[in-house]
C-alpha cells in the first residue's frame, strides 16, 4: 500500500532513469498529471500519455536523455513536503534551485505550478518537489 502517491511517482521516475528505460508507466491521479504536465512544459520529460485503460488510468512518460553522453537531463527528484511532516511556503519564501536552473513544484490554491509561477501569481503553498 502506497501511503505517499507523489513519493512513489518520483521514485519510479528515478528507477527508470537508473535502469536507462525509455517509458516509465505510471498509475493516474490529477495531482500526478499535472506534475507531468510541468516537467513536459519545463523540458525534463520527452513526452508523455495519459491512458484510461483501467479504472484508475495510467500515465505513459517518455523520458528525456542528452544525445553527447546518453545521461537523463533530470539530475535529482528530490520529495519535500512529505504525509509525516509537510512542508508549506509563502509566496516570498520559495526557494531558487540551483541559482534558477532548478524547478520548485508548488502546489497553491490556484492549482499545481512551479516556484516562479507562484511567485509571480505572489501565492504560496506545500512544496512538493524539487527537480534539477
């Protein structure tokens, strides 16, 4: 039983990219889609699919590697707010990855966006993950 969802995505994710594997499968949820949805639009994934195949559905990622040194462009996956001990920020408070180079992964009232999304809509909210 999984207890934390968005830990268990991210792990499956890091797995992949250990193992080389092209496609990580995923099982669905809207909080999962749309961190999917950020890490296509930021350019850290190739592509990616949601399939309503089962009940819960699945999500088909693509995942992105350099061409040079066939090494993941995702660095780190690191889980922040964790169900023991969350982690939340205002809008001032966000922090800057790797001087900007990184993503901060926000969930705030107005839905689930990166740091300078929410800083710039000046919301606060839990931080879910960081990305470099």
């Amino acid at each position: 039983m999984n207890t934390d969802p968005i830990a268990d995505y991210l792990t499956r994710i890091r797995n992949a990219m250990a193992a080389n594997h092209r496609v990580v499968e995923i099982p669905a949820s809207n909080l999962k889609k749309q961190i999917t949805k950020i890490l296509f639009d930021q350019g850290y994934i190739l592509s990616y699919k949601f399939e309503d195949t089962t009940a819960q559905g699945s999500i088909k990622i693509a995942l992105k590697y350099d061409k040079d040194t066939k090494e993941s462009v995702i660095k780190k996956l690191q889980r922040i707010s964790k169900p023991g001990l969350r982690k939340y920020a205002g809008a001032n408070e966000i922090p800057r990855i790797l001087n900007g180079l990184g993503i901060a992964i926000v969930s705030t009232s107005k839905g689930v966006m990166t740091g300078k999304q929410a800083q710039r809509e000046k919301v606060g909210g839990e931080l879910l993950c960081y990305v470099y």
